[in-house]
C-alpha cells in the first residue's frame, strides 16, 4: 500500500481507517467515530478551498485546525502503541 498509494484510491480522510488499520491495527473510523468525521469534513472543505475557491469563516478555519490536532494526537498514540 505505502509502496504503490496508487493501486489504493481513497477518500482522503479513509487514510486515518483502512490505511492505519492495514498499517498499525487500528482505525480512527472504529475507535473515534467523531474524530473521523471532523477529520473527513476537514477534507471536504480542503477541496472547496482549493476547487472552488471556498473560503471558510474563521470559526470554521479554527475547528477545522482544532480537529486536525486532534486527529494527529490519535495518529501519534497509534504510532507509539505500535511499536510497543
């Protein structure tokens, strides 16, 4: 999968569940279902952002930043979790 990303097409936010379940035994879909869902919203208005020219409010911006720090916070236990 990390070798050729290609061969797997996939929602970005699908990152943080099929691929950290293939890679570290654990999905933030199944273990964190809110997180997930901040995190593929983050995505969605990534894309309006960059396609369209979508500008978020500053509130949104902020919770969007917000759930990206949270969603690494996870990605890092899972990291360390792994490698115990």
């Amino acid at each position: 999968m990390l070798d050729t990303p290609r061969d797997w097409p996939q929602p970005a936010a699908a990152l943080f569940d099929k691929a950290t379940d293939a890679v570290l035994g654990r999905s933030l879909r199944n273990e964190q279902r809110t997180i997930y869902n901040d995190v593929d919203r983050l995505f969605q208005v990534r894309n309006r952002i960059a396609h369209r020219g979508e500008i978020p409010s500053a509130k949104e911006a902020r919770d969007l930043v917000e759930n990206a720090r949270v969603a690494f916070v996870w990605l890092g236990v899972a990291l360390s979790d792994s490698k115990t």
